[in-house]
C-alpha cells in the first residue's frame, strides 16, 4: 500500500531540526527528542535545540546506560524540558527492542515524582 506506485504512497522530504520543532509548535504540539544517545547527538546540539524552543527530551531509552539517563535527567531538569520514556518498539521488525529497561526506567520515574 505505501510503495510508489500504490495509492497510499508520500514521498517523504528532509528537514533539519530546527524547522521540526516549529512545524510541531504550529500543530499545537510538543518537540521531543527521540532516544539522543542512540542517534549520538552532541550535547552542543541539544542545547541549540533548547535555545529554539525545545519541549522535551526522552531520556529512558535502551540505548541509554545508567549514567547517560542520569546525564539526560540532569539537562532536562536545568532546561525546564519534559521527560519521556520510549520503548522503541517498531512492530514485527524490532521485536527485540520491545520492553528492554522498561521496568527499570518506570522504577526510576516513579521515584523521581516523589
């Protein structure tokens, strides 16, 4: 159904960061950051991100190790960002992804609302 010569077909376009954030701002969304560690994004980066408006951040990731996830909570909290939690799961291709750390990251969530 999504393959060029079906109907359901859209040629994706490339657009950089910057322009993503307002494009969700002008839909009445949230930008986020998905799973930074994996896509190795700099941490100067990020902060630009921030500077342009930036809402949230996901710091519970698989990809993230105990220290990275501690490192994200520590930029999100000094830049006012909201924090989400991903299981990365992208149906029957990634099975494997699915629940990874979960349970861990939702005892770590649970004991920063206290």
């Amino acid at each position: 159904l999504f393959t060029p010569d079906k109907p359901f077909y859209h040629k994706r376009g490339i657009i950089d960061a910057f322009e993503s954030v307002d494009i969700a701002h002008a839909a009445g969304g949230k930008s986020i950051i998905a799973h930074p560690i994996h896509s190795k994004l700099e941490w100067s980066f990020m902060k630009e991100l921030v500077d342009h408006g930036l809402d949230g951040i996901e710091v519970y990731h698989h990809s993230a190790n105990w220290f990275e996830k501690r490192r994200l909570r520590r930029f999100a909290k000094k830049n006012n960002l909201l924090v989400t939690l991903g299981s990365d799961f992208h149906g029957v291709y990634y099975p494997h992804y699915f629940g990874l750390n979960i349970k861990k990251d939702l005892a770590w969530i649970k004991k920063e609302m206290k």
